[in-house]
C-alpha cells in the first residue's frame, strides 16, 4: 500500500512539473460550430480580433486546468499574469500540493517549484527539455490560451464571423475553444482544449482581466 501510495506520488509530482512546463509556451472535445461558408472574411476578423489584443499590454486570469498523459494525469489551479515585460504563472495542486512558479521574460525562463529547486533555461521549449527530457514545442501557449495564433508561425483556422476562433492549429498543436466571455475589451475564451499526440491540456477559465495600451 505505501509502496504503491509513493509511486503515485511520484506520477503527480512529474505530471504537474511537465504540466507547469507546458504552460510555458496551456470536458471532452466538444462539437465544433457550423463553419461560416466565407472563412476568408472570418479569417480576417479573427486577425483583426488579434490585432487588438496585442494593445492589451498587462493581462490576467485564473482558472483550474487539467493535464492527461498515457499513464498519468493532474489537476490543479492557475493564475497567470503579465508583469511589465515578464510573464508570472503560479500553480497549485489539490490542497495545495505540488506546483511552483514560472517566471518568463528577457532571455531565461525560470522555474521555482514549492520545495524550493531552480530550473533555468534560455526559453521555455529549452527548459522543457532540460528538466522532462521531451522535445516538445511550448512557446505559443501564451498566445493560444489568449484565443490567437504564435507570430511569424503559420496556422490552420477555424473561426466563426466574429473572428473567435473555434479551432486553430500550429506547431503541431490543435487546440479547440469553448464559449467566450463577452464585456471585456475583446471577447475572451474561457475554455480550452490543446492537444498534440498524446497529451492533452484542458483549461477552464473563470476570470480574465485586460488593460489596453491607451488605459495605462
């Protein structure tokens, strides 16, 4: 029973380690809306939708996020936030177990977790490497939980005539979006799902905060 109690220990504690990793770059796939017969035009309002969330210069949310592997899964809370040029993302698990912090900006990504170890690297794909041994591709997460696609990148889309996306993939990533929240500067997701391979994250936000450019 102990035996088996510590090798479950060890499988949350790797699952929210690579799940904080993930988001470096973060319910079941739900059915896809009717696709809008002219995607050119709403191709465009989904990149003029992205347009405006680059003047959103300092944003937030927390919400609970759940990870799936092939032989083990986690589960836990989120807050992300932007901090002038830097990106602060702190996770917990259920009663507080597991999680740290990931700090991004400049040229290092850096990674505390709660009993204190550093894990530094140039970028988030490095520093996922260095600590899990995987090569997987993470840097267009900020973008993607954001509802936008990783600049310079090219993408596959699905949007409807707002310019939200439905589904969009890139760097080898689908990710499929829920409801988005209305009243906000520009319309928010608050779910999403990301996939690729075998892993899959799943994201329920429940409150964003945006400050545009013109509002600092």
């Amino acid at each position: 029973m102990k035996r088996g109690h510590e090798r479950q220990s060890r499988t949350g504690m790797h699952g929210w380690l690579l799940l904080t990793l993930l988001l470096a770059g973060l319910a079941g796939c739900a059915a896809l809306p009717p696709v809008p017969e002219d995607q050119s035009a709403a191709r465009a309002a989904f990149l003029e939708r992205a347009a405006e969330l680059e003047a959103v210069r300092h944003w937030r949310f927390v919400g609970r996020l759940a990870l799936e592997l092939p032989t083990e899964s986690w589960s836990g809370q989120l807050n992300w936030r932007t901090e002038d040029r830097r990106q602060v993302i702190d996770l917990s698990g259920p009663m507080g177990r597991g999680g740290g912090r990931l700090v991004l900006g400049g040229d290092r990504a850096l990674l505390i977790t709660r009993e204190g170890d550093r894990h530094e690297a140039a970028d988030p794909d490095a520093l996922i490497a260095l600590v899990t041994g995987r090569e997987i591709p993470v840097a267009g997460l900020d973008y993607w939980v954001r509802g936008m696609p990783r600049t310079g990148v090219g993408f596959d889309l699905r949007a409807d005539a707002a310019g939200q996306p439905r589904r969009l993939v890139q760097d080898g990533w689908e990710i499929v979006y829920g409801a988005f929240e209305e009243g906000l500067p520009v319309a928010m997701p608050m779910s999403v799902e990301i996939d690729r391979g075998d892993i899959r994250l799943r994201l329920t936000i429940q409150r964003w905060q945006l400050t545009p450019v013109e509002s600092l």
